[in-house]
C-alpha cells in the first residue's frame, strides 16, 4: 500500500507539468499581447516594448517556461500582469468560496442522488422510478446559467425570499474572500452572519447540484439494479433475510464503488468549472476568477488556478482509488 | 455547472468492445424502449426544425423596433425580442446554429479521440502510454477553461466554441477507443490479417475501427448533447457565437437584460436547449439499450 | 449555557435597535436561537480554545463589524484593477473613476454636481503673465492616510515620477501622463507648500488636467514603502482611507478622522463590484446595495415609481460615435463616408438603446460643454434615400466592410441597430466583435475600418476630445485623420483665456471635422444613479466621479 502510494505521488510530478507545459503554451501562443493589454489605448509602441521587457516577455519561450517551473517550486507563482498583484494572493484569497460552493453543491446533489437513486434502483418500472430517472434527465440537460437565472427570479425577485448575489451581504462587514463564511460563523456563534451566508448560499449550491445529484441518482440506481441481481444476493434471500437488510447491509457496499468515482470525478469538476454559476450569481469564487483572467491575457493568474486545479484533479483521483480499497476489501494495490 | 466530462456515468457503465448481435433485430428493440422512441421524435422534429423551419418563419434578423418585447401573439407566437425580431423565428433557425454547432463538435472530438485511442491501443508500449498520458492531461483540464482558452485564442465566434467543445469531448472517446481496440486486437481474424502481412494502418482502418464503431456511436449520440450545452454556455459567457447569429446560449444572455420586463424572451431559448439535450440524451440511451442487450439496465 | 443564549439575543435586540438587524432577519433568528444555542455555545466554546479557528494570520478573517456604524454599499458595473492613482487608467478604467476621488485628491478637483474645478489640495493657484508657468499654493496641515504630512515635496516626487520614465518611482503603466501633463516641461518645490509647474506653451489647461484621477496624490512613503503592491496599501488624503481590498469582488473604505474638509458622515463604504445591469437593479431593490452607479437607463422610470429608491439622472460628458479610418477603403471615399451620416437612425438608438435618456448627436463636444452647438445636428440629418444617392455618385454598389464593435454593456444592441440601417441602404456591416483589450489594440494598429466607440471627458474640457481625437497621434491611427486647420484650431483652443472666444474656436474646429465626415456623432447618453431613499446629498459628477464626500445615510 505504501508503495503504491508513493508510485502513485511519483506519477503526479509529470502530469502537473505536463498541464503547466500545455497551458502555459495555449496561453503564450495566443493571440494579444498582454503587455499592449496591460499599458492600454494610451500607450505608445515605446511603452510597450519597454514593458515586455520588464516582464520578461520578449525572452525565448522555454526560458519563460523554465522561470516558471523554477519559481512555482519554490512556491511563487509569479505576479498578476495587471493588477501586480502575487498569484498566490489571488488563489488563496479566491478558493475558499468555491470551496464552501462545491462542498455544499456536493452534498446537496448526494442526499437527493442517493435517495432518489436507491428508491429507483429498489423498485424498478415504478412509478417513482420513471419520474426519478425523467427528473435526473432534466438535471443533465438544462443549461445551469439558465436555471440559476430562473431561481433569482423566482426566489430572488418575485418572492424575495433569498439574496441574489454575492456571498454575504457587506453591510455585515465580513471579508467575503476570506475563509468559509458559513462555517466561520457558526463556530463563532454569529448567527446574523450564519444566517445571511447560509442564505446566500442556497440558490448558487442547489443550481450547481443539479447536474451530480441527476448523475448521482442514476449511477446509484444502476449500479443497485446490477448488484441485487447478482449471485450472493439471490443466496442472501434465500436464506429469507429482509429486502431491507440486503440492500443495506449488502448490496450497498458493492454497489458504491462505481458511484465513488463519479462523485470523485464530479467533485473535481465542481471545484474547477462552476465558472458558470459564479458568473451568474456574482460569487467571488476560483471559477469567475479564472475567466476573468483568461479575458485579460492574465497568464500568470491562469497558469496559477490551473496548476491549482490539477493538483486537486489529481488527489481526487487517488483518493478515489483509496476509497475503493477501503469498501471493496478484493481490490488490492500493489 | 456544465461539468460536461462527457458523462462519465456512461463511460464506466458502458461495456467497452460489445458488438452487434444480429440475431435479435435493433429496430425491434429500439422501439420497445419508449423514452428512446420520443427522444428519436424529438431529435427528427428538430432536424426538421432546421432544415425546413427557416423557409416557413420571417427573417431571424429582421428588426421591427416599433413592435419590440412584445409577448405571444398571432403575428409573433413566441413574441418579439429587443429589437423587435420575431422570437419563433429566431428559436427556429437557432436550431439550425446549434444541432451544426453540436455535430461539428462532436465530429471534431470523435475523430481525433478515435484516431489517438485505437493509435494507443493498437501500439501500446511507450507511444500508447505517451498518448493516453495526452489524453489524461485533457482530463485534468476543467473543461470550461479549456473552452474559453480555445475561444480567447481564436476569438470570438461559434467556430472557437465548436473547436472548444470538440475538445473537451476527446478524452472519453479517445478512452473508450483504446479499451475497445484493446479487448479486440487479440482476436484471430486481426492477427490473421497481420499474418498475411496487411500494414498496421490497414488493419486499423479495415479490421479495428469498424468493429469498435459501435459503443463509440452511441457515446457520441449523448456527447452531441453535451457539446450543444457547452456551446451555448460559451455563448452566455459571451464568447461565442456574435450578433445578430441566433444562437440560443448567446439569445439567452442577451434576454438577461428584459428578464423582469420579458421574461419571455429567455424562456423559449432555454426551453429549446433543454429540449434539445434530453432529445439526444435519450436517444442515446435507446440506442445503448438496442445495440448491447448485455448492457441493458 | 443560559448566559450564552441572553448574550446572543442582547446582541440581536442591540442589532435591530440600531438598524442593521431588519424585523423579518430578528424574528427569524430568535426562532432559530431556541434550537441552535446550545450547538453554539459548545462551538464558541471550542473556537476560543483556538480548535476549529481559521488562522489569524494574513488571510485571516477580518473582525466583523456590525458595531452599528453607517455603512454604506455601493455597486459598481466594472473591477478595479489598480489603485495607484498613476497606473489606475492604464487597462481600460475599470470602475476606477468613481472610486478614485474619494480615496486620493489632486491639486484641484471637480465640484460634486458639475465639471468646474474647485481647490483641493492646492488652496490656491496664479498663471503667470505669459502663461508659461503656474504656481501653486499647497494647502497646509494635511496629512495622508499613512501619516506622512503632504508638502510641495511629495507633490513633486509624485509628478516627476509620471513624467520621468527613469524615476525610482515609475512604474508601467503610467501611460496618462501625456494628457495630464500635457505641455509640462517642468515641476519643482520652490517652497517648503509652494509648487512651480512650467510649460512649453501658454496652454490654459493646467487646473482641469491637474483634477484627473491620475493626478491625484499618492503618498510618496507608501509608494518607496511597497513598490508594486502599492494599491494594497494605498494612501492618499481623500476623505476615505482603504481598510481592504479583495480584487474584483470589493473594496472597503473607512472615513479618514483627519479630513482637512471634515471627516465624511459616512462610517464606512463598501465598493462591490456587481457586473450585470438586471442584477444590480434588483439588488437596488431589495436593499442588497445603497447605491447602484450607472443604472441601466431603462429601467430610470421603474425606479423612479418606487418610494423606497430615488434615481438621479444628469448629463455625462460622453460621446458615442462611428469612427472611420479613411486611409482604408471603402472609407477613402469621401462619398461613402457621407452616406454613413445620413444612414443612421439616431432617433431609434435614442430610444432602443437609452429609452430616451440621450441627446442626438450633433459635434463631437458633448451638452455642458463650451462648444457645444446643437445647430451642428443640422449638418446631416436621417436621410436614407440621399445616403443611397450618394453611394451611387460615389459608384460603389455592394458594398461590405466589417464594422469593429465593442462586447460590453449596450455595444452589441446599439451595433445591431447600425448594422440594420446600413443594410437599408445596402450596405453589408459585419459586426466584429472583440473584448475591450483586442478592441482597442485594433484600432491603434489601424486595422479597424470602421468602429463603434465612445469618449469621456476626464478632465472636463472640450480640449480632451478635441486635441485627443482629432489632433493627437490617435488621430492618425485610428482614423487615418490630419488636418491642418483643424490642428491650428485645437492648439489655439488651447491657449485662450476668453472661454467665450474658446467656444467659437471650437464650433469652427467641429464644422470641418463634420464636413470631413471623419465620424457619425451617434449621440450623448445621460448617466443615472439609483440610490435608497436614505442616501442623502448624493450628487451626479458629468465626469463620471461619485464623490461620496458628502453623503450622508438617513436611519432607517
């Protein structure tokens, strides 16, 4: 096990540098010269060369790249073209947001998977099934920026019963970038600050989660369909033990396994792309961070947030695999 | 979010390498699956839509301001826009942005991940392992960020979103290639055809790919899906298709502004969208269903 | 445990008597405090033994401040990117203009309500005989946010370090020095508070130019201090002081106690940056902000019909226009050129676009400027069928250019507009639609045929769109524009004191830039505001400033 584990550290390195190398070559081969955006309408060509020269632009490319890689090591991401700002800042300050947003997206969309996944997969050709499996079909199909817009709307607007954006409201005086909001509050016991950041929380989260609960819910049904019809379960009922303590106690543990990957891989996804649902909903999270700067030729800011995202990409994975190993006792790493 | 990781429910449910079994006949059991039935109407109402809609509507760009934000009426069914256009109008050939704008993609992320997966399948050793060490690094890559650095690269236009979206899909066909390539290239009618000396790339073309096709379809039919949402979040973010082209993500984001005065010039693009999406989602699904029976849930 | 839950609605009792706690929020927490104190006391508990605390170090969280203070939260459409004053205007403006002014303050500055220049941190100034140099009297006992004292010294150092490219204290960026310092050929501290300014022509512009957001003040130990990371230390000697700055999100300022004018009323202010126009109204309306800057003009009536809101509408001292580079065809033909001003609506984009709230174009300056003639609308009017006749004396049939176009805000909904005049009188426009940054390096590489853009006056002269657009280097570039008359004008302009003899120099300038049908003047938009009912004393700048200086938030 320690082995694998330490092969499977080993086996990051190249994949992080490989996605610094191709996102690092889209961006510096892209069109737009960040230097002209950064100096602007006014600058004269003097201007501009002069700071590509500052920035070290108008250095070989695998030398800007190796500068890059050199500094990342150490832990400095370089500086924001536009703002000056260290990358770092950006991301440590930008994170938590999504964070909190994934987390919460996340386990919204696994209590309504599970459940609606579990009783679809148990009654199979209900009536409940079908409406189940039609529900998670909308969920994969309707665009995101189209049901966030619909919540505010709806709950934002006509029936003013939750904020419409932003994470909590700054007359609170509540750094919005910095730490978890909802958690931070309730350990502080600040239940005004609770309340509002939980409320503010609601529509983004539940926007977000439609698309893992459908997935959820469907591989959670069919994977329960294929376990129960299996060998053991069949010997499991005929020893006359109850529908309930199969599913729980036997079918459960087997069938998770494929959902792991899909929540590992969703969650993944969630903390890298609710671009979408930050844009609509104004959330000052990593996603409409990173947009913004691919707009600006931002290379630095893109370069940190993607670096950032495939480090977590890849500890996803891996603690996938080790979920596996911990609920299927057969699979062994070696 | 769109997370659009091309399904990966799919991906690891489906069988890689099932192959027709003729005995039993598909349409028979494509028909008995009545979900897949309606998304096969949907999708031949929205071809349809496309093809012909356009002839039978006014001019998706024509402006009348003096009769604009109208709602629902005789002359304007589903109203007028901003600019006075006609709304059905502009849905209607919006379909015919989006389903080109959803197979081009798909088309794109097809070829080039069935190219590199039956490559890395059939070569295995280093060059597979380089290939697919390619793929995985895609994966890694959140997929919107992909779209929009594709679409800050080449500019603004569907074009950029097209070639996004195709990207973004590569990875799991190019996935699902190698597994299948890998469960068949040990069979005997391949080695035979080596034995007799037919050239790697023959074997693929003629041997491989068509008996890999299957699986792959069926993928892409859902993947086209996929691609039109993630088209048309390009356009909402503002990043693809440009006025005056009706595309339904950009009508979207552009209805933003009405969204209290006319709600209804958002709500028909994203009626479409969705329809769209489940048209090919359970279309895909039937298809699965017809074609692997061992497959079936 | 008890204690703790009386400690909690004491709090909350304390919070509504104040204000800040609404009815609905208190009823609904007292409910919710019958189930969660004892869940909170534990936690309170464990957080004080620093278990489950988020660190205290720099990214810490920031004390909360519901201490009853009078916040106020305005929303901006736009990021600030930058602070430093210098560097501020360099990538677009961003929303940095409303902001600046209350943050850092220049040796002049605007009235609140209107484009004159009043004294800041100059008390006074005198022009020499020959307007060659200006002489400015530092007001004294001022200090910036940091606690250096201001002095002729440190306006100095921040001047030179514009002007001078090998200054310790340029940085990149700093690309507004060519209009603010216009003509200067030098500064110097003549005296512990007395600044000489000297110019290479007489020019009169000193005062208004000296009123821009990049000059204001910075304080030059906090530039030496922290370098580039300047705009996270930021200090200036405004009436408010930066307390945080989380980029792209918001920016807090609290009221500087020492404020040479009086410190502001306000206790706080909270620069939010919300992007969409619907997202800010709504907000306006369910009290989510206090202020909403630039209001999308459609929705001014709405507003105006809530009791809760005010809107405050004014002029603003901008432009939009149809450039044309006449060094690339079809634009080479004067012809052409003149079947543009004749093809456009302007009436449509009046009402389509603005709802109303728009004066039709007539010269490039702006209503509330000297040179301002509404008589020039009459030069050309809509006239499709002469626009017609005029392509076909010019002999060009089918004809097809791409028509540059901006992606934010009403840019795509005006173009469209545009683009179905020109198509009445046959003319095929393809939209080209680019991000700010690509948009403006296009037209300063000359590649723009035609484009859409507009123009603000910083500096709240007329020279600032005349010189800059039409005479200027950008002339060239982006219009491939020179004339020598026209020149001649702007530069007399320039160094007039009669401002009656100003204005007549520049309807004369603005009748040849008409007849040379260099660009369609598409029209002035108005600006409008939405504010609470409680905001008092808010005033609309022409400039597009938000000078919160004195504002003042009624309770509730």
């Amino acid at each position: 096990m320690a082995a694998y584990l330490i092969r499977r550290l080993l086996l990051t390195i190249p994949i992080l540098l490989g996605i610094s190398l191709i996102v690092f070559l889209m961006l510096h081969t892209a069109g737009g010269d960040p230097a002209v955006l950064k100096l602007g309408q006014n600058a004269t060509p003097e201007n501009v060369a002069r700071l590509r020269h500052e920035m070290g632009l108008d250095r070989p490319l695998a030398v800007q790249y190796l500068d890059f890689l050199w500094h990342a090591i150490q832990g400095d991401l370089g500086r924001s073209y536009r703002s000056n700002a260290p990358v770092l800042d950006d991301i440590v300050t930008r994170f938590p947001a999504t964070v909190e947003l994934a987390v919460a997206a996340m386990l919204i969309a696994l209590v309504i998977g599970f459940t609606a996944g579990t009783i679809a997969g148990t009654r199979k050709h209900s009536f409940f099934d079908y409406s189940s499996t039609f529900v998670a079909l909308l969920g994969v199909s309707i665009p995101t920026f189209w049901l966030g817009l619909i919540f505010i709307i709806v709950f934002g607007v006509w029936l003013r019963w939750l904020p419409l954006s932003g994470r909590v409201d700054p007359r609170l005086g509540v750094d919005p970038s910095s730490n978890f909001v909802v958690l931070e509050a309730l350990i502080r016991g600040n239940w005004t600050v609770f309340k509002d950041a939980l409320e503010h929380l609601i529509l983004p989260a539940v926007t977000l989660a439609g698309w893992p609960a459908a997935i959820v819910a469907r591989m959670t049904r069919a994977s329960l369909i294929e376990v129960l019809g299996q060998e053991y379960i069949r010997t499991a009922r005929a020893k006359g033990l109850s529908e309930r303590m199969i599913v729980w106690r036997h079918a459960y543990r087997n069938a998770l396994i494929p959902v792991i990957t899909v929540i590992g891989l969703e969650f993944g996804a969630l903390l890298g792309g609710a671009v979408v649902t930050e844009t609509v909903f104004a959330w000052p999270g990593i996603g409409r961070r990173s947009v913004e700067a691919i707009l600006q030729r931002d290379y630095q800011v893109v370069q940190g947030i993607v670096l950032l995202l495939g480090v977590i990409f890849v500890a996803l994975n891996l603690l996938t695999d080790l979920i596996y190993a911990l609920l299927d006792p057969r699979i062994r790493y070696r | 979010m769109m997370t659009l990781r091309a399904a990966p429910a799919r991906e690891t449910l489906a069988q890689p390498g099932f192959e027709i079994r003729p005995s039993t006949p598909f349409r028979r059991r494509f028909a008995r699956n009545r979900l897949a039935v309606i998304g096969a109407a949907i999708l031949i109402a929205l071809i349809l839509m496309a093809v012909v809609g356009p002839f039978l509507t006014s001019d998706p760009t024509q402006q009348d301001v003096r009769s604009r934000l109208q709602g629902p009426s005789w002359s304007h069914p589903l109203g007028t826009d901003e600019l006075g256009r006609d709304i059905l109008a502009r849905v209607v050939s919006g379909a015919r942005v989006s389903l080109t704008a959803g197979l081009v993609s798909v088309m794109i992320g097809l070829t080039l991940g069935t190219l590199l997966g039956v490559i890395a399948g059939y070569v295995e050793g280093r060059v597979g392992l380089t290939i697919m060490a390619f793929v995985d690094l895609l994966l890694a890559l959140p997929a919107i960020l992909l779209a929009i650095s594709i679409a800050a690269r080449l500019g603004l236009g569907l074009t950029s979103a097209m070639l996004a979206a195709g990207f973004v899909g590569l990875p799991s066909y190019a996935r699902l290639a190698r597994g299948s390539t890998l469960s068949i290239k040990r069979r005997d009618y391949i080695e035979a055809a080596r034995a007799i000396g037919m050239s790697d790339a023959r074997v693929m073309a003629r041997h491989i790919l068509p008996n890999i096709l299957t699986p792959l379809i069926v993928q892409a039919t859902i993947g086209v899906g996929n691609a039109i949402l993630l088209v048309s979040a390009i356009g909402y973010l503002g990043l693809g298709a440009q006025p005056p082209t009706p595309e339904w993500g950009r009508m979207l984001s552009d209805a933003q502004r009405y969204i209290t005065d006319a709600p209804h010039l958002g709500i028909f693009p994203g009626i479409a969208i969705a329809l769209t999406v489940i048209g090919f989602n359970i279309a895909g699904d039937g298809l699965r269903d017809a074609l692997d029976p061992a497959g079936r849930r | 445990m008890v204690e703790r839950k009386n400690e909690i609605l004491s709090q909350l009792i304390d919070g509504v008597s104040r204000g800040q706690v609404t009815r609905r929020q208190f009823m609904a927490s007292a409910l919710r405090l019958g189930i969660a104190a004892p869940v909170a006391s534990s936690l309170a508990t464990m957080a004080r033994r620093g278990a489950l605390a988020g660190g205290a170090g720099s990214y810490g969280p920031r004390a909360y401040f519901q201490d009853g203070g009078k916040t106020l939260v305005v929303a901006i459409a736009q990021s600030t990117v930058q602070l430093d004053p210098a560097i501020a205007g360099a990538n677009g403006y961003g929303d940095i203009i409303p902001i600046t002014g209350n943050l850092f303050e220049g040796l002049t500055r605007f009235k609140d309500d209107s484009a004159e220049i009043e004294p800041a941190l100059a008390e006074s100034w005198t022009r020499s005989e020959d307007g060659l140099s200006y002489v400015f009297k530092i007001r004294p006992g001022v200090t910036f946010h940091d606690g250096t004292p201001l002095d002729a010294k440190a306006v100095e150092t921040n001047f030179l370090r514009q002007l001078d490219p090998n200054h310790p204290l340029h940085f990149e960026g700093i690309t507004y020095a060519e209009i603010v310092f216009a003509e200067v050929a030098g500064v110097e501290a003549t005296g512990e508070l007395e600044l000489t300014i000297r110019l290479n022509r007489p020019i009169i512009l000193v005062p208004g130019n000296l009123a821009m957001f990049a000059a204001g003040i910075a304080s030059p130990t906090a530039l030496e201090q922290y370098g580039l990371d300047f705009s996270q230390h930021a200090a200036g000697t405004g009436p408010f002081k930066l307390e945080s700055w989380t980029k792209d999100v918001e920016l807090v300022f609290v009221a500087n106690e020492d404020y040479w004018g009086g410190r502001p009323a306000l206790d706080r202010v909270v620069w939010r940056t919300v992007a969409e126009d619907t997202v800010r109204v709504s907000e306006l309306k369910t009290g989510g902000i206090d202020i909403a800057n630039q209001i999308d003009l459609k929705d001014v009536e709405d507003l105006q019909n809530d009791p809760n809101l005010q809107v405050i509408t004014g002029t603003y001292l901008n432009v939009q226009f149809l450039g044309m580079n006449q060094t690339i065809p079809p634009f080479d033909n004067p012809k052409v050129r003149q079947a543009m001003q004749y093809a456009i609506n302007k009436q449509n984009i009046a009402d389509v676009v603005f709802y109303g709230n728009y004066t039709l174009g007539a010269g490039p300056i702006a209503p509330g400027l000297p040179g301002y003639d509404p008589s020039l609308a009459e030069v050309y009017t809509y006239d499709p069928e002469r626009a017609k006749a005029l392509l076909e004396e010019a002999g060009v049939s089918g004809l097809t250019f791409d028509l540059y176009n901006r992606t934010t805000s009403f840019w795509p909904l005006l173009g469209q507009l545009v683009q179905a005049d020109l198509a009445a009188i046959g003319v095929t426009a393809n939209l080209v639609s680019l991000e700010d940054a690509q948009f403006f390096a296009e037209l300063n590489a000359s590649r723009a045929p035609a484009f859409l853009n507009d123009w603000t006056w910083d500096n709240g002269d007329p020279d600032n769109v005349m010189y800059s657009l039409f005479t200027a280097p950008r002339a060239k570039t982006r219009l491939g524009y020179e004339n020598p008359e026209v020149n001649r004008l702007n530069l007399q302009a320039q160094e007039e004191p009669d401002p009656e003899k100003r204005a007549e120099i520049y309807i004369q300038a603005q009748r040849l830039i008409l007849e040379d049908s260099i660009k369609v003047i598409l029209g002035y938009p108005s600006k409008a505001i939405g504010a609470s009912a409680r905001v008092q004393n808010l005033k609309l700048s022409p400039t597009g400033n938000l000078f919160l200086r004195n504002v003042d938030l009624a309770s509730e």
